[in-house]
C-alpha cells in the first residue's frame, strides 16, 4: 500500500481533492512570465492516422504532457483549436485512443496536461447549445462517458501501480466532467451516472475515498438544492455519511444552500453540540464501534493512515470562520466546543494513536494559520489541555516519535507572532500558563518563548513583562521550585531585553515603553532592591542570576547611543535596599549619580562627538556603579577618579585623558565581558582626546614580565608585594619545577601558552576548554613523581619494586616501636607538606602569568581601536616600538600574531589617510626608523622580521609622504643597517631588505607614471 501511495503523488492527487493542483499551476502561469512562442500546428487532424500525422501528433502530445506550464498550455491550445475544427471521426478517435488514455499515465504532468484539454472539448460539446447539437451529433454523452470507462477500465492480473494509474485516470476523467459544468441542468440524467461512478470507486478502494468525496463536493454548488437533497438522502442510506468525506459534503452543503432539507440521520448539522461526539469518533476513524442506531447501515472500510489532512478540516476551518463573521460570541463557543470535543479529547486524548497526534498537530498549524490570517482572537483557543502536554512531551527529546512534528508546530507559532506581533501577549499566555509551563523552553528544549519575546513592542511591552512576572511572585505553594522558575524569570527578561525592537523616533505616548528600557530596569530591580511582593523573597542566589543577566544586558546592547541612555537612566532609577553600604559609600553613590544625570542631559543636546564624549563618560559611571553595589574593592577608588576625570575635561586641564586610561584599565583588568566591552566602547570614543603621556601609560602594561614579578608590577604595585615577589622567585629557583617556565622566550620558537585548565589563549584572551576537570589541570608530571618516590624512600628506608637489585636489603629481622613509627609520621607530614607547597606556589605561578596575558590582550584590543582611528595622527607612530619588543618578548603567541595583526591594519589605514598635509617632526620619526632596526636586529625569527619590516615601512613611508626629499635619509638608514649587515655586527631577516627595496622600486614606477 505504501508504494501505491506514492504512486497517487505521482499522479498529482494530494490531499484528497485532485483538482486543488490545477488552479496552482493557472496562477503560476498568470503571475508568471508570458508561455513560451511554440509554432504548433493548429489546422485539422485527419481522420486517419498517416506517418506525418503521427508526428505531429506525437509532439504535440509530448508537449501536453511536460512539466513545464508553458510548453503544456501551449500545446493544449493548439490541440483544442486543432480538434474541434476536425470531424467527429477524428475527434472520436483522440477521445478513444489518445486523450483518455493518457488520463491513465503517470508520466510527468500528463495528467494535468490531459485534463486540461478534455475539459475545455466536453465544454464545447456538452454547453447549451454545444457543438454535439450541431457539428458532432454522434458524440453523446452516454458514448463518451463510455469511452472513459472503457479508456479505464482494470482488467487481467496486472502490477498494483498500473491499477492505480487505471483508477486515477477514470477519477480525472470524471473530474472532467464535473469542471466543464455540464451535468446538471435540462439534462439530468447525466449526474446520476458520474455519480454512480464516483461511489463505485469509492466503495472499492478506499484509497480513493477522501478523492471521490472531494468532487463530490465540487460538484455541489452547480446541483441546485432539491438535487443536493436527494444527493445527501442516497448518502445517508448508503453509510457514506458517517464518513470524514460525508461531514464535508454535509457542511458544504449547508454552505451553499442555507436552507436545504438535510436527512436527520446521521445529523443535521455536523458541528452542533449533540453531533460533535459522534463526529469525534467519524474523524478518528473509528466508526466501526458503532453501537446506536446507525448500527444497522453498512460502514465503509477505514483508510490507512496518512501524513496528509483531508479536505474536510478546510471545509470545517471555512465554516467556523464564516459563522464567526455573522455571530462572534455564539461561534466562539461553537469553536470551544468542537476543538475541545474533537481535537483535544479525540485526536490528543491519552488512548490516541501517533498517526492521530500527528494529524491533530497538523490540523493545529492549518487553523492557527487560518485564523491568524482572518480571526485573530480564536488563535488563542487552540492551546488546550492535552494538545500542549502532548506538545511539550514530544518536542522535550529528539528520539520521541513525534518530536519533528512538534518541532514544524513550534515553528508555526513563532511565524504566526512574526506575522500579527498582535498575538504575542494572548499566545504567551496559554504558552506559559495553565495549560503550558512557565519554564516552557527548558521543558521543549527548545527557544520558542526566546523567539516569541523579540516582537515585543512599546505597545505592548507592558503587558509581556506584567505576563511574565505575575506566574513568580508568590511561589508559596511551591517553594523548591522557586529557584529555577525566577532564573527563567531573568533569562526572559534577558531576551526581551536584547532583542527588542527600538523605534526609529520617540514615542509620544507618555505610557508606552519600549521592551529594553523596561527590561534594564527590571533586571537592575531585582538585582539589588527588596521587593515585597516576592513571596518567598529573591534569595542571594536569584539576585546573583539577575546580576549577571543584567551584566549581559549592558554588555550586548551598549553599542547605541539610545540604549546607552536607557542603561544609565536603569541605573538611576534602582534603589539599592538589598544592598549593604556605609553613610560615606551611599553618599558617594548619591554624588555619583548626580554627575552621570548631568552628564546625560548634554548627551541629548549636543552633536554626536560632544554628546558621544558625555554618554560615554556616563555610561562609564553607571558602570563603576553597578560594581559598586556587587561589591568590587576598588570601585569606590574608581568613582573618585572618574569625578576628577570629568571636572579635569570639563575646565580642559592636562591630565585627562591619562587618568581615564588608567580608569579604563581597571575596569577591563577584571574577568567580565561587560567591563571590557563598555571599556572599548568608551575608548573608541575618546581616541581623539588621547595624550602622548596617556599612550605610553597605555603601553606600560605590554613591557611586563609574563610572571609573578610582572603581576605583581600590574595589579598590586607596591613595594611589599615586590619584595614578595621577587623573594617568591627566588625560593622556587631552587625547586625541581622548571625554573625556567616564567623566562621570556623567543616568540620564532613558536611557543604556544597553554592556560591552567589546558585551555590554548585565543587572539582575544579568552581560555578555551574552560570546562576541564581539576584533576587534569593538577596532575603531576613525571619529574615530581620521582623526586616524591625518593623523600618517601629516603623516609621509609625502603625503594620501587623496579630497583630491587640496586637496593640493599632493609630487612634487620625486626619491628618498629611506637616512638619510631610517631617520628616516622611526622617525616611523612614534612613530605607532603612540602609537596603541597611546591604545588600550590607553581599554580600561583600560572595563575600570575595567565592574567598578565590576559591584561595585554585587553591592552592590545584598546590600541586596535586607536590604530584604526587615529592612523593619521603622529602619536600614533609611538606604539611601534612597542609592539615589536611584545612580538619579540612575548612567550604566548596568540599575544603576538594579534600585535603583528595590528600594525598590518595600522599600515593599511595609513595608507588610505596619508597625505602631505600630515604635519610630523622629521628628525623624531627618523629617530624612530634608527630604533626600528635596532629592534629588528634582536631576533632573527620570521615572524618577527616581518613586523619590523612592517613597522620600519610605515615610518618610511610617512617621511616620504611628508616630503620626498626625506628618501636620501631613509636610504642612508637602510644603507647603514645593510652594511652592519654584511659586517657581521648585526644580523637581519633578508626580506627586511627585500620589503625595502620593493617599497622602493614602487614608489619610483608611481612616480615615473605620474610623467
């Protein structure tokens, strides 16, 4: 049965009507491209067939059967044009051997391309008056329905597809018959007898059922109402009423004819409330457990299973949508009633089949469409009990069987918001609540609420936060699960927030807001003030969560000017009562946020440079306060630096833009993503402000030593910790650890760090493989093993089982006192004490080198943005140097590919800003060329070489763009460096002077073709 289904897509039949297709292609070739120009012959076919004659035919019947609409409309027209003007010998017998026939063929669209003709000749034939009443007498009606059934008719013991192909052509044949509107009218004969035929195959193969029944239905508006009712009596009496395709020929109709007699057997109206039980069971396929009064009347076989929806839940869709426009309240009740009888407790009910649950998910994405598109406040009636239990079990896991189906209507409800954002609000509320689950996503493991929340609107911002926040104030009933409801909760918040849509200009609804202010302030609520209504309080836990989120928050949608207002005003508005703070640090905070309000308000009035410069210092402030209030040391301290900082640029003192450097530094100097976005944010926007003094105190941190001293010098900076420091380096000089670790190595050795957890420092510094165990990063190495075998050795007087023959025998024929095995303890005590202490000082060693990296890496991101921007100012050049001695001392090398990364761009900005107008002090950059080559003459590594030469070039460069007449100096540089070269003194990479010469020989063709 399986492959005589697939032949029934073969033969374009899909569900159940197998005329639904043609209109397709009709509409493909209206709103498509003009048919194709085919030069086909439309004069009149003979009445014998001759060898050309065949010809002729054969193209044209190939083309009628193409894929391509084009070529088969064409050749339709030419055959229709051609057969009418030809006898009635040579029409009968295109009817006989070629038309009808190939009604039974498979083969590409010959079905369609068949139909198409046949219908426009019984048009032509069969109208009133019609050709058969003056030029084709003999063709009867009788004589072609003959032919049909002749052209279809099963015989033999023939292959299951060519039955099936026989059955299909004899349905598109009556199909036929039924679009050229011919049956019905003074000759009212003709029906019975189709209809005779459409029963037949009906009852035969049941596989065939949910089609006949669909032209059937077809059929219905061109009956008129008496004929109608004498239709729907025989079906009655024959049992095809308690059948899916009888519910859809009984609300068809009723759709055409209002008042029509209907038999009251098996009911009058299908979705009324007395029938809609026995209608559940109709359209579950179960009829065969009749036990009433219909009893009696045969049943028709049930067909098997399939993916596809009949025709008759679009009849039921058409009927309830059209009752709704006459009558709202009395067929939303209607509604409610037949969802909830026939789909939630039929097709989802706990005794359901999967072939019936999948049915009911298809049927839920077809209505939510269909109401979406025309009755939006039934969407939200389809979300019922068992269908979202069913829903939430099967899209939870990928091996449940239904989990795609799931996952198809899933999606069908994030395209429905995407279409009416209008429904978000009423579609959320049955997704998280009584009959879904507030945790929804966790539960489907899926991101449908995520997705739903980005159409959140100023309009309707309100209601989505007041929806998502009522389910977790008062948890009382529930108190374990508290917890991870409210982190649902924040991760809510968190998408809402994110994704927001911002309008292009304010509102001037004073009561609407948009999602992201909103969902800033809340999260910064929660985080840190006392909220009554929460019941069983936010815990340390859940504020935690929400602080976090919120650093997410800032962190993701910082970039704008806009949002960076919304952040600050979030800020402002947080009264942090869950907090503990002294007078002076609340008095702090108090003058803090006056500054940022203040900082605010030029923001908004001023140009984009003037008011970039204020917003950035107050997002730098409502920053510092946020660590505040989580407790950071040092944010207090920050907060100062940030009041002098602003009073400093205010009178435009000196000193500025060193201390916001030094303010940056200490933020981004910490492991959160927030601090070093925000930090880069505010420093792309004071670039233009920096000083030479604010560069060189930016470049400090890139000269520290990558290990204890270095770390020491970065992040505590005082004299004690030095001495610790250094007293710490020399006590572990003498350990059997490699000393040598923490030394600066060559960067051409291609050293690559590797962090504690054994995660490789990307190009930005952040560890990969954080998730390691512990016990992978602490194990020991083959070295501290041994030199542990030996102290316990040394203590125990005994050896390995592998060194037996080396050791001698400890064995004295006696037994130890207590007071040995005592002394004997405490030596092992001393053993892994000091073991311990050797283990804990390496880790320190490691942590202190992962963070002085780290720190460079956020260094280096700072100096990527000023390069970029500032490529044409002269201090730029300044950083040169330092990168070459990062690139050549650095022992992690993803640290120096990102500086040799960095000057590549630098010298690529150069080149698109340099002009003569550059104004640079010649005798300074060529000072600076003269340390360039110093520097390249310290390492002979490759990648090295190649930065200095970058480095050396740019500076070259900039000279002779300033004036040409520097190339004699620039030359004589080179020269010099070469010499030293070939001397011996010094060695170099050999395409540092190849790059020279290169650069050279460019500069003098550019200058030959400027002639």
């Amino acid at each position: 049965m399986g492959k005589r289904k697939r032949g029934s897509n073969k033969a374009g039949v899909v569900n159940g009507q197998p005329t639904q297709k043609r209109p397709k292609h009709d509409e493909a070739n209206a709103n498509g491209p003009e048919p194709k120009a085919l030069d086909l012959d439309k004069s009149p076919f003979a009445d014998e067939a001759t060898g050309e004659t065949r010809k002729r035919e054969a193209l044209v019947y190939e083309l009628l059967g193409s894929v391509d609409n084009d070529e088969r409309i064409a050749a339709a027209d030419a055959l229709v044009t051609a057969l009418l003007a030809s006898s009635e010998t040579a029409l009968k017998r295109h009817l006989e051997k070629r038309l009808f026939r190939g009604l039974a063929s498979s083969r590409n669209a010959s079905r369609l391309g068949f139909s198409l003709v046949i219908t426009e000749i019984l048009r032509q034939l069969f109208s009133s008056p019609g050709l058969v009443d003056t030029k084709f007498a003999g063709l009867t009606f009788e004589k072609v329905l003959d032919v049909l059934i002749e052209a279809t008719k099963v015989g033999g013991n023939i292959p299951g597809q060519e039955e099936r192909d026989f059955y299909f052509g004899r349905l598109f044949g009556l199909q036929c018959f039924v679009e050229a509107k011919m049956l019905f009218g003074d000759k009212t004969t003709r029906w019975p007898k189709v209809l005779d035929l459409l029963l037949e195959m009906a009852h035969k193969k049941v596989w065939l059922r949910s089609h006949c029944g669909w032209v059937i239905v077809e059929c219905l508006p061109q009956m008129g109402q008496e004929t109608a009712e004498a239709a729907l009596q025989k079906f009655a009496d024959i049992g095809l009423g308690k059948t899916a395709e009888g519910v859809g020929i009984w609300l068809r109709a009723r759709s055409c004819y209002p008042d029509i007699k209907v038999p009251p057997k098996p009911w009058a109206n299908p979705l009324s409330p007395a029938a809609l039980p026995e209608v559940s069971r109709v359209l579950k396929d179960n009829v065969a457990s009749d036990k009433g009064e219909d009893a009696a009347i045969p049943k028709l076989k049930q067909s098997n299973w399939t993916a596809q929806l009949h025709f008759v839940w679009d009849l039921i869709l058409e009927s309830l949508l059209k009752s709704n426009a006459t009558d709202d309240k009395q067929a939303k009740d209607q509604f409610k009633l037949f969802w909830t009888t026939v789909i939630d407790d039929g097709l989802f009910s706990k005794n359901a089949s999967d072939g019936q649950k999948f049915r009911g998910f298809m049927i839920f994405q077809k209505y939510l469409h269909g109401f979406v598109s025309v009755e939006k406040s039934m969407a939200k009636e389809l979300f019922t009990r068992n269908l979202m239990k069913c829903l939430i079990n099967q899209a939870a896991k990928e091996d449940r069987y239904l989990h795609r189906a799931a996952l198809k209507t899933l999606q069908s409800i994030e395209k429905a918001v995407e279409a009416q954002p209008e429904l978000l609000v009423p579609i959320l509320k049955e997704l998280i609540g009584r009959s879904g689950a507030y945790d929804f996503d966790q539960r489907t493991s899926s991101k449908t609420i995520e997705s739903l929340l980005q159409w959140s609107t100023p309009a309707n911002s309100k209601k989505v936060l007041k929806l998502l926040r009522e389910p977790i104030l008062n948890l009382e009933s529930t108190p374990d699960d508290a917890e991870k409801l409210r982190q649902a909760y924040a991760d809510y918040i968190l998408k809402m927030t994110v994704q927001a849509k911002i309008p292009d200009t304010d509102s001037h609804d004073a009561g609407s807001k948009n999602a992201l202010e909103l969902g800033i302030k809340e999260l910064a609520s929660c985080a840190y003030s006392v909220q009554e209504e929460f019941v069983p309080p936010l815990s340390e836990k859940t504020r935690e969560i929400f602080r976090n989120r919120l650093s997410s928050t800032f962190a993701k949608v910082r970039k704008q000017h806009k949002n960076a207002e919304y952040l600050c005003d979030a800020v402002g508005s947080v009264e942090p009562t869950a907090v503990a703070m002294s007078t002076e640090i609340d008095t702090e905070r108090k003058g803090a946020l006056k500054a940022m309000t203040k900082l605010l308000k030029p923001s908004k009035r001023l140009g984009d440079n003037s008011g970039n410069l204020s917003s950035g210092l107050a997002l730098l402030y409502a920053t510092t306060i946020l660590q505040l209030y989580n407790g950071v040391p040092d944010a207090l301290d920050i907060l100062r630096d940030l009041e002098a900082c602003s009073e400093k640029m205010k009178s435009k003192e000196s000193g500025a833009s060193e201390l916001l450097v030094d303010i940056l530094l200490a933020l981004v100097s910490r492991q959160s993503s927030m601090m070093r976005q925000i930090g880069e944010q505010v420093f792309e926007v004071f670039t233009s402000q920096i000083s030479l003094e604010a560069l060189q105190l930016l470049t400090e941190p890139l000269q520290a030593e990558e290990n204890t001293r270095g770390y020491q010098a970065l992040f505590e900076n005082n004299d004690e910790d030095a001495d610790m420091a250094d007293a710490l380096e020399s006590d572990s000089s003498g350990d059997d650890v490699d000393s040598d670790e923490d030394e600066v190595s060559e960067i051409g050795s291609d050293v690559e760090f590797v962090t504690l957890n054994g995660a490789d420092i990307t190009s930005d510094g952040d560890a990969k493989n954080e998730g390691k165990d512990d016990s992978e990063r602490d194990e020991p190495d083959d070295a501290e093993l041994a030199a542990l075998d030996d102290a316990l050795a040394k203590v125990l007087n005994s050896h390995r089982l592998d060194k037996d023959q080396d050791a001698e025998s400890s064995d004295d024929g006696s037994d130890m006192t207590d007071s040995e095995m005592m002394a004997l303890d405490e030596k092992l005590v001393d053993v892994f004490k000091h073991r311990i202490k050797n283990t804990k000082r390496k880790n320190e060693k490691k942590d202190a080198k992962e963070s002085v990296i780290l720190m460079k890496h956020r260094v280096l991101d700072f100096l990527n943005i000023y390069v970029k921007q500032e490529a044409s100012n002269a201090l730029a050049f300044s950083l040169l140097l330092p990168f070459l001695e990062l690139i050549r001392t650095t022992t992690a090398k993803p640290l120096a590919n990102k500086a040799i990364n960095i000057l590549a761009e630098f010298s690529k900005a150069s080149k698109k800003t340099r002009s003569k107008d550059i104004q640079i002090d010649t005798e300074s950059q060529i000072g600076l060329l003269m340390d360039i080559h110093k520097e390249a003459s310290k390492d002979m590594a490759h990648t090295f070489g190649k930065a200095a030469s970058t480095a050396s070039l740019l500076v070259a460069s900039s000279l002779w763009a300033a004036d040409q007449g520097n190339i004699d100096s620039i030359n004589a540089i080179y020269a010099q460096t070469f010499a030293e070269c070939q001397k011996g003194t010094t060695k170099m990479q050999g395409a540092f002077f190849s790059d020279w010469v290169n650069w050279g020989m460019g500069h003098a063709n550019n200058n030959h073709s400027g002639e």
